[in-house]
C-alpha cells in the first residue's frame, strides 16, 4: 500500500505546487492583453461555472446533502463573483469601474470562508440545506446588487488593497489560513479512502490558494495575474468535478468537510473500501452469516479504539479492512465445522486453527493488500504472553493493531450469542480482558475499548469507567 501511495502523493504534491513557480516565474512579466479577451475568457467561462455550481445545489437539495449545498454555494459565489469581474472589463459593457477591482479581489476570500463553514458541525445534516439554500440567495442577491449599482454609480464600490499592500497581505494571510485548514482536512479524508477524487480535491483548493496569492500579489498588467484566473476556474472544476462525481455515485462528498470516521469505512466499504472487499464481505455473508456480521462488528470496534488511541488515518483504514476480512479464511473451512452447534472435537479445532494462514494466502492470492492487511489476518489470534495461534507470537512481535484487533475480535465473541453457550455481559466481557490485559491482551487498547463503550449513549458501563 506504502508502494502505491507514495507516488500518488508525490503526484499530487507536484501538481498542487504548480502555482507558487508559476507566479513567481510569470508575474513579472508584462502584458498588454486585450480587454474583449478578459471579457470573453474569464466573464463566460465564470458564467458557466456560475450554472455548473447552481445545478450541484440543485443536486444537493435533491439529495438532502448539506456538504453539496454547502459547497455549491461556495463556488456560486465565487463563479458569480468572478464572472462579474469578467462582465465589468472596462471598454466593452461599461466603461472604468471600481468593480472589477473589487469582485476580482473577493472572489477567493469569499470561497474560502463559505467552505471554512463546513466545520460547524450543525451544518453537516440535511437540516442545513435550508439555511444553506438562504445564504446563497444572500450571497447572489448581493453580487447581483454590488454589480448593477456599482456598473451604474462606480463611487459606491470601495476600494480593494492595492497589489502587495499591507491591507492585502493581510487579506492573503487569512485566506490561505482558510485554504490549509480546508487543504489539511482533504488530504485527512483521502488517507482513509485513498480515493483519486478526494486526492483531487487536495489539488483543487492548492490551486485556489495559488489564484489567491496572484489576485492579491499581482495585478492586471502582469503575465501572472492572469494565470491565476486560469488557476481559480481550474481550481474550482477540481473541487467541484469531484464532488459532482461522489454525487453521481450516490454517496456524500466529505472531503471538505474532513468529518470522515473510520467507522464509516467499515459501514459504507463499497464506497470508501472498493468493490473486491465488499464482494468478499458478501461471499463470507453467503458462507456463514454470523461470521460476516462478526467481523463487521469487530472492525467497527476496532477503528472505534484505534481512534481513541489517536491511530493516523492509513492506519485505520488498515484495521477497517483487516477487520472486515480477519476471518475471510473460514470460507475454507467446512460446513460442518464452522456451523457446528456444540463445541468442537480436537481434530476440528484444528482445522478452525488454519483459517488465519488460509486468509493471508487467500489475500496473497488476490492481490492489491497492504502487508499490515495481511498481518492482521494472519495474527490476529495470536496473544502477548505467546499462547496463541498461528505461531505462537509474543509481544516484541505484535504490533498495536494488532493487538486491537486481538483485544476487539474476543470482545465481540464473548458477548454474541451462539448456539452452544448465552452471550456475556459487556461488563463481564470487559472483566475478563481486563483480568488478562498485560499477559494475553494489551492493557492500553483494553482501556480504550472501556472508554469507547462508555461513551455510547445507554451504555451499562458508563458509571463504571
């Protein structure tokens, strides 16, 4: 997985440094471009993102997706702002104004503290769509009025910081603050998915901030200037294709909001996961239903405690899918054995024994999982103090996921019920792990599997912990 993600990074860390060279090399240049040009390049091709952003909205209230609505108003206002800035070129509709000046020097700002919304978490559910739907009634009703009275009577525009000035640093410092927070989250989300769209992401707003330093650095008469226009709408389609697309497949677009939890890898692991994990799931499903819901549980758990134990998001992506696939090696095991209802014979057991190293092979087989995949399948029933199986590994050779996996897989199966003993209480589960924590469990990851079950609503163990 290391293998692959690195050049993806590296790739996107290439494109999203496109703008800084390019400023820093073209902006002192010198130009004399037309103003029909700036007109027509960047009023129209505004105007049509302008529509492209109103019909995500639309998309977005149909879907009841607050984070669409969220980001189509964003670049709503952004594409309005920007196509004003286009329509207001002096010499072609009107003559010298004050704001092309000022809808030019809005247009990133005004993004970028639209999508710093996404942090509030009230406007995460679709009972935001409203609210949202009235802010970009506001923001367009504002920019329809900002360009038809300032087009008209020019003196009531204000004036915008001249190129380099103090007022503009300023107004570039907040700015990109808003574009690295927003930057930071996207990138968080697209290490849990490892999802090219929500990479693209990263890449758009990395552009947008690069338009932002052209817009504030620069001005009109330079070659740089100019590129940045060409950075902002290809900053915009960035964020916004992505977002389309997530939408396309029907599921929510969260790379902006950054609100992505592992847990939600294991919930929805077609869509964040990939298809082969997901057809697994449903072959285990069709083998022996009580395993499948086992192992989704155990992964929901696990990422739940990796979480607490404040795990960097490749790694809980890497429990979510070792969770859901730690027993994928009892499709090997026969029928009789796996749904045998008493408890099984020596020579039974031993065969249930095989079903780590069975899974590994399987993966091996399949292609396409991270060795940390692999290990969690094949030493998940391996313990500490070396009592477990496979191979009877000890604690220098067991990592911290997988001593999560171990901690959250004997959890779930002390309180299931099956159909040869009752299922335990969590309290009493907890008990025994806490009894073994430090000879055949980890005492850390038992702790924190405590804290997680406290903290659920009802929860029997939250006066105990």
């Amino acid at each position: 997985m290391r293998d692959r993600l690195l050049p993806a990074l590296i790739f996107a860390a290439a494109l999203a440094a496109v703008p800084l060279p390019a400023v820093h090399l073209l902006g002192p240049e010198h130009v004399q471009i037309p103003g029909w040009v700036h007109f027509v390049a960047v009023g129209q091709t505004a105007a049509l993102a302008t529509a492209a952003a109103i019909v995500l909205t639309a998309i977005g209230i149909k879907r009841k997706d607050s984070r669409a609505v969220l980001v189509g108003t964003a670049f709503t206002a952004m594409a309005a702002l920007l196509a004003l800035h286009g329509f207001a070129t002096p010499g072609i509709l009107v003559g010298y104004n004050g704001v092309i000046s000022f809808s030019g020097g809005a247009t990133l700002p005004v993004g970028g503290a639209v999508l710093a919304l996404s942090a509030i978490p009230a406007l995460a559910g679709p009972g935001a769509v409203r609210p949202l739907l009235w802010l970009q009634g506001l923001l367009l009703l504002s920019i329809a009025t900002l360009g038809s009275l300032g087009m008209i009577f020019p003196n009531l525009v204000p004036a915008v910081p001249a190129p380099a000035s103090t007022a503009a640093l300023i107004v570039l410092a907040v700015g990109l603050g808003f574009y690295f927070l927003l930057g930071l989250r996207a990138l968080h989300t697209f290490l849990l998915t490892r999802r090219w769209a929500d990479l693209l992401v990263v890449v758009g707003l990395a552009w947008l901030a690069g338009a932002l330093v052209a817009a504030l650095i620069l001005d009109f008469t330079q070659l740089g200037w100019w590129v940045g226009h060409g950075m902002e709408l290809a900053g915009i389609a960035c964020v916004g294709g992505a977002v389309a697309l997530d939408l396309h497949r029907g599921v929510q677009s969260r790379a902006l909001i950054g609100d992505l939890r592992g847990s939600e890898l294991v919930s929805e692991e077609e869509a964040f996961l990939g298809s082969q994990i997901r057809a697994l799931t449903v072959r285990l499903a069709e083998k022996d239903t009580y395993t499948e819901e086992h192992t989704r549980r155990v992964a929901l758990r696990a990422v739940q405690v990796g979480e607490e134990l404040g795990l960097a998001p490749g790694r809980l992506r890497t429990l979510a899918v070792g969770g859901l696939l730690h027993d994928i090696g009892k499709l090997s095991v026969p029928d009789d054995i796996l749904k045998k209802p008493g408890s099984l014979e020596p020579g039974e057991y031993v065969v249930i024994q095989k079903h780590p190293e069975n899974g590994r092979s399987l993966l091996r087989e399949l292609g396409g999982f991270a060795e940390g995949v692999l290990r969690l399948v094949h030493d998940h029933h391996e313990r500490l103090d070396g009592s477990g199986y496979p191979r009877g590994l000890e604690a220098a050779e067991l990592d911290l996921d997988t001593r999560i996996l171990a901690v959250c897989d004997v959890y779930d199966a002390l309180i299931s019920t099956r159909v040869y003993r009752a299922a335990w209480s969590a309290e009493k589960a907890l008990g025994l792990l806490f009894e073994q924590s430090g000879s055949a469990f980890d005492q850390r990851v038992v702790e924190a599997l405590a804290r997680v079950l406290a903290s659920e609503p009802a929860s029997p163990l939250r006066e105990a912990v």
